[in-house]
C-alpha cells in the first residue's frame, strides 16, 4: 500500500472515475477529500483547464493536499457545498463525487474515538473545532433523545434497554471513554455478535455528532441545482440509511423518494437517468486488499 493510501485507500476508485465521464476542461467535485485519492485520480484525467474543488472538515486532512493549480481544497463540511463554490466563483460543475462514512485515518487514530478497537475519549467529531461530541451525547441527552437516535442512527431493537443502562450508569460516574460506554451496556450486548452491536452503537453516535444524514441531504439537494445537464453524480454509501437517502434521491430527485408527475401531462417527473439500476460493490478482490471496502454501495445517475 502507497504512503498516499496509508491515510484511507480510495474505495472502487476505477469504477468511481468511469462513472463521473470526466471532461478534460470540466469542473468537478469531490465532496470527500480525506487522503485524495479519488482526487488524484480525477486530476490525472482533467487538462491543463480543468478543474477540481474538494472538501473534507476534517483538519487532518488538510495535510494531504494537492500541489496543482487546477486543485482546491475547502477545509469545510460539504452541507455547504453551494456557498463555497459560488466564492470560488463556480455555479455549475461537471460532475460530484462523494465517498461517504469515515475515513481508515479517522478509525486508526485511537483519540478519535470512533472505533471500538481502542480505549479513547468518546468524542467522535469529523470537525475537531465542533461543539458536541459523542461524551456530550451520553452524559447530557435524555431518555427519549438516547432511545430514538439509538433506534433511528443504530438501528437497535432493543435501544429502550439499552438507554437504560447508559442513564444508570451515568448517575454512578460520567461516561467518559470508549470502554466505559461498552462496560455500561454490557448486559444487553449479544454475546456472539458483541462487534456488531457495538459498531450499531458506535456509529448511531457518530451520526449524531457529526449530522451526517442532514448533511448528506442537504448536499445531495444542491448537488442537483450545481450539477450541468447531462453531468453525473457519483455515491458512495457504507450503511442502509445513507444508501436509503442517495437511492431515493436519484430515483425520485427527493431524499423521501416520492415520485411527482407533471400535473398537465400525467407523465413522471424525471430528474435524474440511473446509471446503476443496483448498487455496485466491490469485488473479492478489494474486499481482501481493504476490509473497510466491505459494506460500500456504488450508485451513479446523469442529471437530464
């Protein structure tokens, strides 16, 4: 593995850059920027008058950024995607690019907090500069807070019991690390899918912390309104409800998928043309060269 793709290896980056049908002089997006790789990429199939803005809040990722004058990386979330570019002067692009979820940086920094490998500070912010964090969330929100981001974020059938246990155990002593969280819900652990449970937990915090889905709706909305005529937007998602938000969107141009018909005409509305009718994943292959490559969703449409 290259010392470019120790920070995080770009996931179905072959399939990612077919897709995105890149223009050598167009104007392109990578919502995701984390240790560029997708971004090296593009850049080594745009001309001299091309153009590629990234963005990543993570600060770390800065680091990581790319000596080419027709690079731009916005060190800020991408729910602003809109307002950043337009102060770069850009209204319209040729193509976006997400890569969703965490970064392999982000998991391997044990003072993180997102991964259940280490014994950390529960914090869990992507932005180190943001207010809440993941100890925040455990030690201060309530009963019926815990339960509906456990059983929303988590998707945890018991989230009931096991906001329970949290509000036990934090009356006896706040929760301040990874371990005493898995410590203070042992008892509702499943004893042999102990990993998965908590990986449910982990991220139904992280998601909350970092406000992902509002994020990722907010983006995929003014992606529409960037994205040029016949121009493609490209998805990759690691869980059920990101893959929900993005397939709804390119299905029915909403995140709720509801699909519109034109009043005078009775004809559906269309807003974008599938480029995957299902998901591409990746295949043995990948998997065995990057784990984290498992649970990704590959989805694809041109906006018409």
């Amino acid at each position: 593995m290259s010392n470019d793709w120790a920070y995080h290896k770009p996931v179905l980056l072959h399939a990612c850059i077919k897709l995105l049908n890149i223009k050598p002089n167009g104007v392109y997006v990578d919502l995701t920027f984390g240790g560029g790789g997708h971004s090296k990429e593009i850049l080594k199939h745009l001309g001299k008058d091309g153009k590629l803005f990234a963005f990543d809040q993570d600060s770390d990722a800065v680091a990581n950024t790319i000596n080419d004058d027709r690079f731009t990386l916005i060190p800020h979330n991408f729910r602003f995607l809109k307002s950043y570019l337009r102060l770069q002067g850009v209204l319209k692009v040729d193509g976006i690019l997400a890569d969703l979820g965490v970064s392999s940086h982000q998991f391997d920094e044990a003072e993180r907090g997102f991964s259940i490998r280490f014994n950390s500070d529960l914090d869990m912010r992507m932005n180190k500069n943001a207010p809440l964090s993941a100890k925040n969330i455990i030690n201060e929100y309530d009963e019926a807070s815990l339960t509906k981001l456990f059983k929303n974020f988590g998707e945890i059938e018991n989230a009931k019991k096991l906001t329970s246990l949290i509000l036990s155990a934090r009356v006896e002593k706040t929760i301040n690390t990874t371990q005493q969280l898995i410590d203070a819900i042992e008892k509702v652990t499943p004893k042999f899918e102990a990993k998965k449970f908590h990986a449910q937990v982990f991220q139904a915090l992280r998601i909350e912390v970092n406000q992902e889905l509002e994020a990722l709706k907010e983006a995929l909305q003014q992606s529409y309104e960037l994205l040029n005529n016949t121009s493609n937007l490209v998805v990759i998602s690691y869980h059920s409800l990101e893959d929900r938000l993005v397939k709804n969107f390119m299905k029915a141009g909403n995140i709720e998928g509801n699909i519109e018909r034109d009043i005078v005409f009775g004809t559906t509305k269309k807003y974008f043309e599938l480029l995957t009718t299902k998901p591409i994943v990746p295949d043995d292959n990948e998997i065995n060269e990057n784990s984290r490559a498992r649970s990704a969703k590959l989805r694809a449409a041109k906006k018409i």
